[in-house]
C-alpha cells in the first residue's frame, strides 16, 4: 500500500494490456494516483464511499470522464532519432546506406549548433508528447552538449525517455549507450561500449538487419562473426537491456539469441516500407518469444505519431496475409498491447510503465473518441468502450487525445512556465 497521500482520483472507463491478456477493458473504475505520481488503488465506481473514507480524499474531487472518453496507458516509442525530426517526410527517395550519406549525417553535423538542437529537439519532444508518447527513446547525435539539452528538454516538459548518447540523470531520463550500428564502428568500439554498458547496468539501442545491403556490408566488415546479430553478442551489447531497431532480415538462429539474450526488437513498420528496406514479420518474432516494441523511427519513418506505428504495424502484417492466405494476421488488440506495455518490456521499464497496475506511475492517455469535431463514430458498430478504443487506433488522431499524464503529471495541453 502507498504512503503516500492521494493527489488525484479519476472515474471512468480504463482500457489496458495486461500480461496475459491482449486488452482488458475496465468499466466504472476509480483510479487514484498519489502525490509521487503513482496508481495507488484501482475499485470500483460503485464504491466510491468506501474507498474515500478508505484513501482520504472528497467524493466530489473525483474528476469523471465524459461519455465518449477512456483512459489507456501512454504510448511507447522504443526508436525514435530526435535530431532526424528536422527534416521527417521531406527526403525517402534512396534505400538506406546512401540515405544516411546524402541526408542523415549532414542533417545530423548541425547538432554542434546548440541552439539548432534547442529548436529541433523541443518541437520533437512537444510533438510526440502530444501525439500520446509518454516514453520515448531517442537516438540523439554524437553530440554530447546537445544529447544532454535533449534530456533537459524531456524532462522539463515531462516525458519519460532514454537518450543516447550522453546524459545527466533526471527523474524522467536515463541514459542509452547507442552505438549507431555495427557498419560505422570498430569492434574495438563495441567492445568498449559493451563493457560501459555492463560496468553500470545501462540500456543499450542500435540498428540491425534493417537492409538485405547492411546485412551483406556487415558480412564484408566483420567476416569473422557467425552473423550481424553475432557482432553484438560478442561485444555484450546483447542484454535483457537492449533494443534493437528493424531486424527485418533475421535468422531463426538470431532470433534465439536475442530470445537467450533477453534483448529486444523495435519495429518501425514506417521507415521500413518508407525506404523500401524490408517487411519485419512480427508473428515470427513472436512466437520466438523474443520481446517487441513499436517505434516511428523519425525520419527513416516520416510519421512522429505511434498511432501511425500501429496503423503501419497491421498493415504490414496484412500485407504478408495478401501474399500467403495461410498468415495468421495481427489482430487490433494485439498491435494496442505492443504500442503499450510491450514497448515498456521492449525497453525494461515495464516496472515503472505499460499499464495500469497499482505501484506503476501513472502514464495515461485521456482520449476523447468526440472531440474531433464530431464523433469519430460509427452508427452501424455500436458504442462502448471496445468499439471506440478501436476507433482511435483506427482514425483517431493527437486531437483525439485531450490529456497526456507521465508520473502522475498533466503534461499536456502544455502549461506555459512563468
Ligand atoms: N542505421 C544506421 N543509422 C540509421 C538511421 O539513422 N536511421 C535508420 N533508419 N537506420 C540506420
Ligand atoms: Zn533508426
């Protein structure tokens, strides 16, 4: 039980993963957070008397959500590149390798600019703060005074996020040793990072087995390895810590490792078909039972919103339907629990985030299914809270979410500092 006292109590519809189901839908609940901004108890609606006397707090400071309203846990972004954002849906006209050459590093050489990283990286933070990313985490350059300003950034305008490359330690922020990939370091490199990593039980993200030409690069590169994901391992940058980004070319043996490993994959179904790079076949990933997230993969993916990483998501997995009958397609609910509480496994914070369990903070998505300008609503499917959690995933989008919390915290609508 929580120490400490209640600050708010919210009555409504929940809608979360949990682990062993897809989604749980929680009607009438009353939910309090308390004054360090975690989910202190989870009742009933009908008993809201006993439960104020129980907690302490006034019947009438319950807030109450509307008719077309919920709460689901924030979204989790498991790769994102904060310094990408400044040039996100302008440039996806090259496959990968020759991408990074004529845009990615030139774009991302002007992070010595401190005040160009200001600019760039608040509109990334507000951005997806508004589009209902409660976590994120962010590729950053290898600058180390603007990757600290985007730390300072996040955590000042509430998100919870990883960074790499260098970091102070805030509330919100941790620090994420982020070797690009393999192709642009040594192993001496890896080595090292690995060993960082493992000294002070980091997290760890890069990129593998986006590219069928990154894969064969890396073979050139590292001809002594058994595979791409081997260069890693070897270098103990595979750990349950560990996110890696796109592995769309993996081996079964790979993906064993990873399973071993505990290591994750970030799927960026945006980027992937954005630069023609591959189709990351989740089921497979799954039934290999390693852990998966969902990421945008700004500017390889030109969308900032997670709620296109679940469109983009089912339709990829749709896609491989189309070309074998026999697919067993991701379903709806299945693509919700990724973008939450599997992100959070995904990224090792799911102690802290993912859903709504007493004793994690409070991340949580207020959404409003009527606030678009007129419901987005359907007269011949009905109402509820199942019909109407599949509308935003659907055709929802950031107006839709009216409130963002992490911690405990309103977020947003942004409150302007003093
Ligand atoms: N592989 C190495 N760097 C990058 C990057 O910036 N974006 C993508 N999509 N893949 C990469
Ligand atoms: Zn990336």
């Amino acid at each position: 039980e929580s120490a400490a006292g209640i600050a708010h109590v919210y009555r409504g519809t929940f809608v979360h993963a949990t682990y062993h189901t897809a989604v749980e839908i929680l009607e009438d609940r009353l939910l309090g957070v308390d004054t360090e901004g975690k989910i202190a108890f989870i009742g009933s609606g009908k008993e809201v008397d006993r439960l104020s006397q129980k907690w302490g707090f006034e019947a009438f400071a319950v807030t109450q959500l509307g008719q077309h309203e919920f709460f689901m846990p924030g979204m989790v972004d498991t790769h994102i590149h904060a310094s990408q954002y400044s040039y996100a849906g302008t440039a996806l006209d090259m496959p990968l390798l020759q991408w990074l050459n004529m845009y990615t590093f030139p774009v991302e050489a002007c992070y010595k600019d401190l005040e160009f990283a200001r600019n760039v990286y608040t509109h990334v933070v507000k951005r997806t703060l508004r589009n209902g990313t409660t976590t994120a985490c962010y590729f950053a350059t290898i600058h180390t005074d603007a990757s600290l300003l985007l730390g300072q950034i996040a955590n000042d305008l509430g998100q919870r996020a990883l960074v790499g490359k260098v970091i102070n330690s805030y509330p919100l922020v941790r620090p994420v040793v982020t070797p690009r990939f393999a192709p642009s370091c040594s192993a001496t490199l890896l080595g090292h990072l690995g060993e960082i990593a493992q000294n002070n039980d980091l997290h760890i993200q890069s990129h593998i087995s986006e590219t069928k030409e990154e894969v064969s690069l890396v073979k050139e590169l590292f001809p002594d390895y058994d595979s791409y994901t081997d260069v890693y391992h070897r270098h103990n940058l595979l750990t349950d810590k560990t996110v890696m980004a796109h592995g769309c070319h993996l081996t079964d043996g790979e993906l064993k490792l990873f399973r071993e490993t505990g290591a994750s994959i970030a799927h960026c179904p945006n980027s992937n078909i954005s630069l023609c790079s591959g189709m990351l076949d989740v089921r497979r990933v799954l039934n290999h039972k390693v852990k998966l997230g969902l990421g945008t993969d700004v500017a390889g993916g030109y969308s900032p919103s997670m709620l296109d990483a679940v469109r983009r998501t089912l339709d990829t997995s749709k896609a491989l339907t189309i070309q074998d009958t026999q697919y067993h397609t991701l379903t709806f609910e299945e693509v919700f629990r990724l973008a939450t509480l599997g992100g959070s496994q995904a990224l090792s914070l799911d102690e802290n985030t993912g859903n709504f369990e007493v004793g994690k903070d409070f991340d949580a998505l207020r959404v409003n299914t009527d606030a678009a300008g007129g419901p987005i609503d359907l007269i011949n499917h009905g109402e509820g809270p199942k019909v109407e959690s599949n509308l935003l995933a659907s055709s929802g989008d950031d107006r839709n979410i009216v409130e963002v919390y992490v911690a405990g915290k309103r977020v947003v609508p942004f409150v302007e500092r003093p």
